[in-house]
C-alpha cells in the first residue's frame, strides 16, 4: 500500500530500519526477509544471537546485514542490533522496525505499522496480536492470558492501555534514544511499553495476523521459559510502577496516549 509522509521531521525519503533479533531460525528466517517490503524499508539488520546453525549465513543470502551478539537474550540482540545502526555512516534511521525471526509475524504488514508513525500522529505503534487474526496454536493459552495480565497491570500502574506485548512494533529513532532501554532478556517488550508511558510518547496499536512460528519456541514452548518470562515482566512492572518517575532525556513525563490507529 502507498504510504504518506506528512511528518517534515523526517528525511525525504524516510530512512526505516528493521531489527530482527535470531537464534537457530535457518529454515524461518528466509520467509521473514523475503516477506519485508523492500520499497519501504532500506536496511535489515539480523542480530545472530548464538546461533549453531546456518542463521546467519541464510540472513546474509537474503540481503541483511549480519552482527554477532554471542550474549543470549532478546534485549541483548535488540541492543546490538540499534548500536550497529548508530554506526552507520549515514546516522541512524527516522523509524526503527522490530521483527521476529520465527515466521509468526507477517512482515508485509509493515506499511500499517509505521504509517501512523509517518503520518506525525504517533511516536510509536505496537502490532497487536489480540486484535488482530490469529492462527489456531498460535498463541499458547499461557501466552494469552500473561499478555492480558500484564497489560491489565500497565493499566493500573501506568494508566496505559495496552492490549499485548507483541514483538512486531515500530518507534521513531529520537524517541527510542529517549527511552534508554536496558533490558537485555525477556523484559524488553514491557520495558519499552512502560518507559514509553512515563515518557508520555504517543502510542498507539494497530491489528497484526499471526501464525503457527516454524521451529519451537524458546520462551512459550518450555515450562521453565515461560515461567522465567512471565516472572521477569511481572517484575519489571512492578519495580517500575512502585519506583517514582524518572526523567530520561524527556522535556515532559505525562501519560501515554494509547489509542487504537
């Protein structure tokens, strides 16, 4: 779909990035990167996160640019993958895309994602699962019922109104710098969500499919990671909700304006 820039803040055209976070996704990751829309987006950079197997030799095949980060974990691939991007000679982009390596998210839906975002009226947009199709399985009731929760806490604690902390979501690069994201494992998601609420960014989230991932997972798909996932973004809400607002960069905290796209 054609999309239209209205925000004047941006280059012309606006420089996207995608950050795409993978550990043993040989046999997925081919279909996610044929999958982006190459017009919209002008780099993909694949954040090999301990892989054994051909990960980063298949990302390299499809066109993205491959770093190491041999620290396991989602926040600690997310985080190399944006310190990679400040290194580039050209600065880094006006809108940085995550995406998962496992085929669940349908990465030609990115145009919905970021189009609010260059249209001036967001800050970020978060793909929602919940509102969106999903493919029977493809969200383990454990899954559901974690997002909800945690989403109903944000709500208490932060005022936010979220509906899920899917990993497909797009945020504009100053706004992202603003937050100082730290986290390096399962709480990256929930992070991002509550700081971009303190921070009183403009969010919104806007209905994604999801389908069946190709491979186990590794967090939904055992016991023992579900449980270490589960407790760290309780944890982090609540260490957050009962600490008091601290500034990071932001001239103003208020509430998020969380409203559907």
């Amino acid at each position: 779909m054609p999309l239209t820039v209205s925000d004047r803040s941006f280059r012309e055209p606006p420089v996207l990035a995608v950050v795409i976070p993978a550990l043993n996704e040989e046999a997925s990751l081919p279909l996610v990167l044929a999958d982006i829309p190459r017009g919209l987006v002008q780099s993909v950079v694949v954040v090999d996160n301990g892989s054994h197997d051909r990960t980063a030799e298949v990302a390299r095949l499809g066109g993205a640019h491959v770093v190491a980060e041999p620290q396991r974990g989602y926040g600690a691939a997310c985080l190399r993958g944006l310190a990679e991007l400040t290194r580039r000679p050209e600065g880094p982009p006006d809108v940085v895309v995550f995406l998962d390596a496992d085929y669940s998210d349908h990465a030609d839906e990115m145009p919905s994602i970021v189009q609010p975002i260059l249209e001036g009226r967001r800050d970020m947009v978060l793909g929602s699962r919940l509102l969106g199709q999903r493919e029977r399985g493809a969200m383990p009731p454990q899954s559901v019922w974690g997002n909800r929760l945690a989403c109903f806490l944000m709500r208490i604690f932060f005022g936010a109104h979220y509906t899920d902390l899917g990993p497909f979501r797009a945020i504009r690069w100053d706004c992202l710098e603003r937050l100082g994201m730290v986290d390096r494992n399962f709480g990256w998601t929930v992070e991002m969500q509550i700081k971009a609420a303190r921070q009183g960014l403009r969010v919104g989230e806007v209905p994604v499919s999801y389908r069946r991932r190709i491979g186990a997972s590794k967090i939904s798909g055992t016991v023992r990671g579900t449980i270490k996932a589960g407790s760290k973004i309780l944890y982090l809400i609540a260490r957050y909700g009962l600490a008091p607002a601290r500034p990071t960069g932001s001239p103003a905290l208020a509430p998020a304006q969380n409203q559907n796209s």
